[in-house]
C-alpha cells in the first residue's frame, strides 16, 4: 500500500503586465490565492501548470530578461519554502535558465526538504518555442524513483509523441505528471493506459485532471475552481480478464475491502489494487496466480510468432 494525496493546479496566469521588480511579488500573490485551497488537504505532491510563473503580457525579450531575473529566482525560492513549510513535493513547471546559458521548458520535482530531486526537459516543445523563444529541446525521459513509486514527465506538446510515450512504458512508472497549456483530450487517458500508469494533469486554463491506470477520471477542475484533490494508491497491477476471472473473484473472498477492483467497463481491463500492508499487489497476483496484462499481450505475441 502507498497511498498520496495528489494536486493539480491550473489557475489562468495573470493578465497585468507588473511593474519591473515586481514580478515576483505579483505571482507569489497569485499563487497563494490557489495554494490557499489545496494546501488545508494536507498534499504530498502538487503539480503545477506549465510555465507556472510566466506573465502572458510580457514581449519575448522581456520574458526571456525575466527567466534570467532575481525575481523568477524568487518565485522558484517561493515554492521551494512551500514545500518545507508544508512537508509536501512541489512539480515546478518553468522556463529555467542553464548553467551553459541557454534556456529549456523545464519540470523540477521539489522534495519535502526543498531540494530538487529530478528534473525534465520538455522533449518537445513546438517549433516556433525554439525558433522564437530560443528554448532548446530536452533529449531522453527522466523517471524518478520517489517514496510513492516511480515517476515520469511529460509537458505540453510532448504529448502527442509516441517515441517519448514509448520510452514511459519500458520504464515501469507508476505516475505521470503532465503539466501544460494544452489539454491533449483522449491522450491522456492513452498515455495512462498505455503506460499502465496514474495520469496526474495541470493544464492552464482547462480541466486538470487525475486518471488511474485504466483509463478512469477519478478527479478534476471545474470552471468554478482549478484545481482537484484526490488519494492515490500506487500499490496496483493491471490484469486482463481473460483468464483470471476466478482467481480474482479468490482474491476478493479472502481479502474482501482489503483490496479493491476497479473495472472500467469496455476495455476488458482491471485495475487491482492492494488496500492492506500485509500484501503488495504484486504478491497478490503471484498467490492466485493472477497474470498481467502485459505478460498476457506478450504471451499472445509469442504464440502467434509476432
């Protein structure tokens, strides 16, 4: 069993354009008028939205003089003490500069000390980001191993790339953190799924939203409020129904609430989750002999010479 409180946040940024030097007291301001409402909930990790510190109403120039200020250093040192003060994991979305001097769309998963424990590049930013904007292209997936499983990033337009969804998938991760401008629609649930992984999505300006590794929506945004709250599990394995119809049902008569099977509907998948200390999913599956879903696609491969 390991179970997190998850939120994601995407709050529309702020439409002034702030006087200079003043840049970091606005969007602290900003901030905390959003954190002010998650926070009471006692989160491990919040997600933040891509470009979480970004003025749309900044020129190029002066956005890019901004990335480079003392006060974009301050909104990073902001959040920073928001993870300390809270004991909880902060995904920072932002433009970052590097030490060579060039600039990248970064994720920088912050830790309950404050220190940043991994950071993502965005693989894929769109063309007119580099060519404009003069942000440069990450080159590989980056997964973190964490207190709650592993996890993996992904933002924005890196969405609709199946070479870096495919890196996800042979890496095993048990939680995606996406955070964005854009929404991706069905690509979220097909990132989730296909990675057999939780979807945790801060989009600006649009629904955020947590998936689990089937597909389902277990929370989201509304247009009222920006930003959800739930528990995960990441002690789960995806099984397919074929086959294990018995042994699941075996499963459930002895362990009754102490584990959980959620059944999307229409996909023939399910999701097992282990509710109790006493047994990993994993070592549930190996009791009843319970086989997943991907051993299950590789069998079929392997008996069709594929």
């Amino acid at each position: 069993m390991r179970k997190l409180k998850l939120s994601v946040l995407g709050p529309v940024p702020p439409q002034e354009l702030p006087a200079r030097g003043r840049e970091g007291l606005l969007m602290r301001k900003h901030w905390n008028r959003y954190l002010d409402h998650v926070l009471p909930e006692n989160p491990d990790l919040i997600v933040l939205h891509e470009c979480c510190n970004r003025f749309p109403a900044m020129t190029r120039a002066d956005r890019l003089a901004y990335y480079d200020s003392d006060c974009c250093r301050d909104v990073f040192d902001f959040f920073r003490q928001t993870a300390r003060d809270n004991h909880c994991c902060i995904a920072y979305s932002a433009v970052r500069k590097t030490a060579e001097g060039t600039f990248r769309n970064s994720t920088q998963l912050i830790g309950r000390d404050g220190e940043v424990s991994a950071v993502y590049d965005k693989n894929f930013p769109m063309i007119e980001e580099t060519q404009i904007q003069k942000i440069l292209p990450g080159e590989k997936e980056i997964v973190a191993d964490t207190e709650f499983g592993r996890v993996g990033f992904a933002i924005c337009f890196d969405l609709n790339f199946d070479h870096l969804r495919m890196r996800y998938m042979k890496r095993n991760v048990n939680l995606l953190l996406f955070s964005s401008m854009y929404h991706g629609g069905i690509m979220q649930q097909y990132w989730a799924y296909s990675c057999r992984s939780y979807f945790a999505g801060a989009v600006s300006g649009r629904e955020c939203s947590i998936i689990n590794p089937v597909g389902t929506k277990i929370a989201a945004s509304t247009d009222y409020h920006p930003f959800a709250v739930a528990e995960i599990n990441t002690d789960y394995e995806v099984v397919h129904l074929d086959g294990n119809r018995e042994k699941l049902l075996a499963a459930v008569k002895k362990y009754g609430s102490r584990i959980k099977i959620h059944d999307p509907g229409h996909l023939g998948s399910v999701l097992l989750t282990s509710e109790t200390p006493d047994s990993t999913a994993s070592q549930i599956l190996r009791e009843f002999e319970i086989e997943r879903l991907d051993d299950y696609f590789g069998r079929v491969m392997e008996f069709f010479n594929r």
